[in-house]
C-alpha cells in the first residue's frame, strides 16, 4: 500500500469512527467499538489490540477491550497473567513514547507478559501509552503474529495513536452515561453534599472513585493508610451514602473521579 493510499484509508476510518462513537447512542458502543477495532487492525495490518487503564483493581474488573482480526488468536487477558501484570504495568507508566519488540526482543526481556506473548507466537509486539487531559490514562498494545508482515511505522502508530485516543474518551463517556442513568436505587443525598467535605476529603474521595487503593491514595497524598482511610468513613457518613457503589456513584454524579 501507498503511503497516499494508506493517508486517504486513515482519513476515512476516522471519519467513520467519529460519526458511530459519537453520534451513535451510547447503549450500541460497544457493538460499533468492536467494528471499528476490526477495521482498524485491518488497516495497520495487525492482529490484536488490547486497550486498558493504568490501573490494575480496574483491569481486575475486567475494564479494558481487546480484539482481534481473525479467529484462533487468543485475547490478551492481562488480569490473568498475575504477578507478571505488574511488571508489565511499570513499565507502562514509565514509557515516554511508543515502545516497539521485535522477536529478538523477546528473547532477551526479563518482563514475565513479554515473554508469554513470545510463547504464544507474537513475532511483533508495541504498548502505546495514552494519555487524557495530560495525564496517563492507560495504554494500547498491538500484536502481529506473522514475522515477514511489516509492522506499522511511527508515523501510523502516532495515527493508531489518535484513533485510539478517539475510542478511550469514546468508552469512557458511554459507561458514565450509562451509570448515571440507573435508578438511584434510593440512594439519599444530603442536601449540598459537598459543602460537608473538606479539600482533603474531596481529594481522597476522587481518587477512590477512580478506583484506586486506600494504600495507593495514601501514597499519592502523602497521608497514612489509616488516615485514608477514617477519611472514606467520614466521607460517606457525611455525604448519607453506606456502599463502595453509592460513593463512586455520587463521584460521578459530581464529576469528582480523579482519572
């Protein structure tokens, strides 16, 4: 393929993408994603695509998407890989810019996924970080399994990159709105909630709805676990709400989720 072929192929699909995540209703995201995804991995002549947050309790739930070209390639499961996911999740958060491995760089990584996508056949093999609003969100890693396939160059990853990012703010808005239209399930507010909570409190309270640990809270604003964590009690006793649930829904409500 051309490089103006593949230029006037690109702007198309992101044209295409924009009009069905966008317009669309939210309910048929899903369902467009995994088009557009297929579409995508034809263009850039991939496999598989795994797009997840940089943060593991969300990828423990099971919040990231990953697609594949053609049957018989399995998905790439990162909740299943234990220990080694943490492993590959550092070195995530300490990418500046798009990493490439190649199959020679798999035989000499110490990274515990890197070498079970080797087993698994990956000849080539890319995490791209992304971030949203300035902060890492998460990432995008693409596969190809078939060695004498050219892998894109880093001009079409930057381009994979930017459609990437597309179905992130995409996804997220879709699940957002989907939450915030269930029934409250009788969830009571107090009135002006907020105004009960101190800075510190609205900042531990962003930070958990993000799904983040007592413990990685306390590392972020140099608090003590404990100190977390009498802030979350007094948090929802102020606030009228007595789950984990109703304290993420309420952070959503008030657009207070530190991502």
């Amino acid at each position: 393929m051309t490089k103006q072929s593949f230029d006037a192929q690109f702007e198309q699909l992101l044209l295409t993408h924009t009009s069905r995540l966008i317009e669309l209703p939210n309910q048929q995201f899903e369902k467009m994603l995994e088009k557009s995804a297929v579409e995508a991995l034809e263009l850039f002549n991939l496999d598989r695509l795994s797009l997840y947050p940089a943060s593991r309790p969300q990828v423990n739930l099971k919040q990231y998407i990953t697609m594949t070209r053609a049957a018989g390639i399995p998905n790439f499961q990162l909740s299943f890989y234990e220990d080694d996911a943490e492993s590959y999740f550092n070195s995530l958060r300490k990418l500046k810019s798009i990493t490439t491995f190649s199959a020679d760089d798999f035989a000499k990584t110490d990274n515990g996924v890197l070498k079970r996508l080797d087993k698994e056949g990956v000849r080539w093999h890319a995490i791209i970080p992304l971030e949203i609003h300035g902060k890492l969100w998460g990432g995008l890693s693409v596969s190809s399994y078939d060695e004498k396939v050219q892998a894109p160059d880093h001009e079409q990853l930057l381009r994979l990159k930017l459609l990437c990012q597309l179905w992130v703010c995409s996804w997220r808005y879709a699940i957002l709105s989907r939450n915030l239209s269930k029934e409250s399930n009788e969830i009571s507010y107090v009135i002006d909630p907020l105004a009960a909570l101190s800075k510190r409190q609205l900042q531990v309270l962003s930070h958990l709805a993000a799904g983040r640990t007592a413990k990685q809270c306390a590392e972020l604003l140099n608090l003590s676990h404990r100190t977390v964590e009498t802030h979350k009690y007094r948090i929802m006793e102020a606030i009228g709400v007595k789950t984990n649930t109703e304290l993420v829904k309420f952070a959503a409500q008030h657009d207070l989720i530190a991502y």
